[in-house]
C-alpha cells in the first residue's frame, strides 16, 4: 500500500509548479487508490487468515477436546473469531498513518477517512463471521476454504456487473447515475459513493414520503452496508454458538447421499481398493483428494453452473433481452470471475500441498520411502492440475459456446450478431463481433499452462514455509504482484504496439478474454491489419505465452528440485 501511495502520489504531482488545488487532487487521488486497494487486500486476506478457523478446528479433531472444557459455545465462537479477526484489524489500522498523510495535501475530509475504514472494517467482520460459521457448520477441514474463495469472489464479481446493469442516469443526457439497490451489497460500490460522490449519486427523497426501508436502502448506502454487515455478522454468531454443540455429535449408518455418490461412512476404517498408477503422489492429489462428498459437489456444481449461466446468457441474447453490449459485459465478467476463482483455487491447494503434510507429520514419513524430489515435485504438479481440469473447463466451454453462436451467425437471430464501433484507427465504423469466435482456442492453450505456474509458485513456497497459512499469503501475494505488473504492462502495450501487442495482450487469460471481447480497445494498432489479422495475431501470441509460462515452470521445477532436500531437513520436525 505504500507502493502505491508513491505511485499515485509522483502520476499526480508531474507539474514542476505545483497549486494548493493541485496538491489537493494528488491527495484525493492518493486516498482514493489506497481506499480500493484496502478493501481488495481484507476481502483476499480475510478468508486466509480466517482458514485456520475452518480447517485448523476441524482436522485436529481440536473441537472435541474444546467441546469437554468449562467454555460455554459462545465464548468458543467469539474466541475463534475475535482471535483471528486481530490480525485483519491490525493490519487495518496500519494503514492509518498513510491515510494521515493524505490530510498535508487536503482534499480529503476526515469523514471520509473514517467512513473507508467503517466500510473496510465491517467488511472482515462479516467475512470473519462466515469463516467461523463455516467451522461450526462443516467438518470438511480444509476443502471449506476452497468454497470460502468462490463466495466470496463470485459475490464482489456478480454484485457489481448486477449494479452496472441497473444505473440509471440522473437526468437526459448526464453522465452521472444514481445508486442502485445492489449498492448497499458491495463493499466496492459503497467505497464508490464515497469516492465518486459527483458521478455515483444516492437517491434524493427530501420532500417525497417513502417508506423508512426505502429511504434508508437507497439515499444512504454506506451507512447501510455497515448496519448490513454488523447484523449479518451477529445472526451468524448466534446461529454458531446454538450450532456448535452438534459437532460432538456421532454419525451413524452410511447417509443415503453419501452412497449415492460411492462413498463410505465418515471416520470408517475401510474403502474399496483403488488403482494408484505409477505416481502414488500424482494419484494422492487428483484422486484421494476429490473422493469426498464436499468435494465432489463443489467441483462438479461450480462446472454446471458455469455451463448453465453461459447458455442462458446466449439464450437471453438470442431472444433479445440483451444487447451485444450487455452480452459483451456479461461474458467479460462471468470469464473473469471463473479465471480469478480457479487460480485462487490452484494457489490455495498447491501452497498447502507440502505444507499440511510438514504440519500433520506425513512428510516425515513420505522422505523415508525411495521417492525421489523428482517425481515427487512432479506427481504434486501433474495431480493438481489434473484435478483442476474440470473447473478450467468451465471459462473454456462459456467462450466455447458464445463462439460457437456467433460463428454460426446467431442461429438466423434477427439482426444478426455483428457489432458497429468506431474504427479506432480512423474515421467511420467497424464491424466487430462480440466476442471472437477463437478465444476459446486462446484460452485453452493459455489457461492450462497459467494454472500450473500458479501451482509451481504455490508448491515453491508450500516447500519453504513451516505453516499452511504463511505459504498461502507468500503464495497470492507473489503472483498478485507478478501477473498485476504484468496486465498493467500489456495494457499500454495492446494499444500501442501492432502485432507484438496482440501477442503480448495475451500475458493471462484475463487480459485475454478483454482483448477478445474488446478488441477496438484492447488492441487498436492490430486492427490495422484488418480483423482477419489480429484474430490470427492472438492465437499465435496465445501459443508464445503457453511457452513462457512452460519454460518458467520448467525452471521452477528444476530450482525445487535441486534445493528440496536442502530446505525440507531445514525445517524437519517443525510445524
């Protein structure tokens, strides 16, 4: 965060003579980066930090010896959560002496201050809440973490391509809009009204008699997204503390929905034989991992789902209920809501793959057999993509079947599916499709291999850290700030440079699919060449990048495997 205070602060102080106005725009754009910032990191650093709780409690089987203590259930919950939530406030008032340095160039008010952290802060708590709602309600262990991410990414996705949807402007003809009701939902879209208070404006009802809901939902978001939040919060500790007794409680006979999908009663000491192939580890993580009843649905109903909500958006489009604007919204967000969710997905399991077993001690007994670092490393890696191959299909098959309609010309829909935009690199328009018909082919070369150098760099630092947490925050913060430095670069590069900006557009599957979708704005100096030129430009920068990302997991590889023995004895025996 203080990075980009610097940052923000030398864009906006260019001038080598600087105004009192000057200065208080560079401060007003100094808070306004560091405000967004700070409620992205508590809303990807809360559920780490709140993991322990839903796995920690339950792997040890901890919740039975703290089950016989003189601790009544409330006390447990609120000490779960109040003992974890320390680290997120922590970090959130560490951030308050960069905030006081926005007040030496005015332009911020201290209201303001205090209402970004009112909003930030009742953010972790609700956050926090489901963990620990989580850790009373499931004994999944770690596997609850998984869905931890996906709710709370989809949420921030879904809430704010719904609100974009439903703005309406204040008047004809202004560009300012008024709040919405999804707006109290969102930590982001309060944080605008704070922010973009000339461009994003609450409703106005003075003199008009609404009800007391309506007025309070709709003229007063902020406030109402930090009642919201703080009385969610107190429903899901009540509910846990009355919940958490039902924890010690046996399980008998196999459920009937366990045996629907093959599974045996929990906690038995037999299953059927199973065939493990020539890499046990490779086996261990595709295979062992995925045989539970959590698992399996979390996998399987994330996968029709997204099949589900890409058809029905062609349905809608088809029918024309949505404009080739709307559908190019709707595939942009749904794609990079899956991409961001399968990679936090990736990241999470791989930083945890060598570490949960240094904590439980089965990494001590895995060096005693002939297993070399070798096929160990690789077993890891080729198991959890494997076990990850269902979910990338999910981004593949959405482009897979708006490219499929669109190459067949809509089916005969009325108006065909071709879209007119200014020709960026002149004067009249250009038609364009919504989405080009290859990115599928593009995302299904640069996917596959972007999950697995998120795998590498999650295993890297699974290898080096003694705990499960350490190694996922080392994790996301190192390909956060790599594959962030990266878009920011390709950026300028796409619209700039011709053909090496269509290959370099390609760096992440979420540049990606704007550069497919969005192709007059993504990568205007290609379209130079005509359209038929830049869609063939993307393919083959998709395949340049599949090829960087193998040779950097190649070089991880052999980096891991050279030191892993060094750095496993390092930190033999701790946990």
């Amino acid at each position: 965060m203080m990075v980009v205070l610097v940052f923000v602060l030398l864009s906006g102080l260019s001038s080598s003579s600087l105004s009192m106005r000057d200065l208080a725009s560079a401060g007003a754009a100094v808070f306004r980066g560091v405000s967004y910032l700070q409620v992205g990191l508590i809303c990807l650093l809360t559920p780490v930090f709140m993991a322990g709780a839903i796995a920690q409690e339950a792997n040890p089987k901890t919740w039975d010896i703290l089950l016989t203590t003189p601790l009544n259930s409330l006390q447990v919950v609120l000490g779960n959560l109040f003992g974890r939530l320390f680290f997120i406030v922590a970090l959130l008032f560490s951030t308050l002496p960069l905030f006081a340095v926005t007040q030496y160039f005015g332009g911020v008010p201290g209201d303001s201050i205090v209402a970004s952290y009112a909003i930030a802060g009742t953010s972790s708590l609700l956050v926090a809440a489901i963990a620990v709602t989580l850790s009373v309600t499931r004994t999944a262990g770690k596997r609850a973490v998984f869905l931890f991410y996906i709710s709370v990414v989809m949420y921030l996705f879904v809430t704010y391509a719904l609100d974009i949807q439903l703005r309406q402007p204040i008047g004809i003809g202004m560009a300012a809009v008024h709040t919405t009701i999804i707006t109290p939902l969102n930590p982001f879209l309060a944080l605008k009204v704070l922010l973009d208070s000339n461009n994003y404006i609450p409703h106005d009802f003075t003199g008009e008699t609404t009800l007391w809901f309506t007025r309070k939902w709709l003229a007063e978001p902020i406030s109402t997204f930090c009642w919201l939040c703080f009385w969610l919060s107190m429903f899901m500790i009540g509910f846990s503390t009355i919940r958490l007794r039902v924890i010690g409680a046996s399980v008998g006979a196999i459920p009937w929905y366990r045996q629907l999908f093959g599974l045996g009663a929990k906690g038995s000491r037999e299953r059927p034989a199973r065939h493990v192939g020539q890499n046990p580890i490779s086996w261990r993580e595709s295979t062992a991992r995925g045989k539970t009843l959590a698992s399996i649905l979390a996998r399987w109903s994330f996968v029709a789902a997204g099949v589900v909500l890409a058809l029905s958006i062609v349905i809608l489009y088809h029918n024309g209920t949505m404009t080739g604007t709307d559908l190019q919204l709707a595939i942009a967000t749904v794609v990079a809501a899956e991409v961001v969710i399968i990679g936090l997905a990736a990241l999470n399991m791989s930083a945890t793959a060598v570490s949960r077993e240094r904590e439980d001690g089965t990494l001590d007994l895995i060096l005693t057999t002939p297993i070399q670092p070798g096929p160990y490393l690789t077993g890891k890696l080729r198991g959890l993509v494997q076990f990850l191959v269902p979910m990338m299909l999910v981004p593949i098959l959405t482009l897979g079947i708006v490219g499929l309609y669109i190459a067949m010309d809509g089916f005969g829909r009325e108006g065909g599916v071709m879209l007119s935009v200014a020709n960026p690199n002149g004067t009249g328009n250009l038609d364009l499709p919504p989405v080009i018909p290859e990115s599928v082919f593009s995302m299904a070369i640069v996917l596959p291999m972007f999950i697995a150098f998120c795998v590498m760099v999650g295993l890297h630092w699974s290898i080096r850290s003694k705990g499960t947490i350490g190694s996922i925050i080392a994790a996301v913060g190192i390909v956060l700030a790599t594959v962030g430095v990266m878009s920011l670069c390709a950026i300028p590069a796409g619209e700039n440079l011709s053909v090496l900006g269509a290959w370099i557009v390609n760096i992440n599957p979420i540049n990606l699919t704007f550069a497919n979708i969005y192709p007059d704005q993504a990568i205007p100096s290609a379209l130079s060449g005509g359209l038929a030129s830049a869609r063939i430009h993307l393919i083959i920068g998709a395949i340049m990048v599949a090829g960087i990302y193998g040779v950097a997991v190649y070089l991880l590889h052999t980096n891991m495997k050279r030191t892993f023995m060094m750095t496993v004895r390092r930190l033999a025996g701790t946990n």
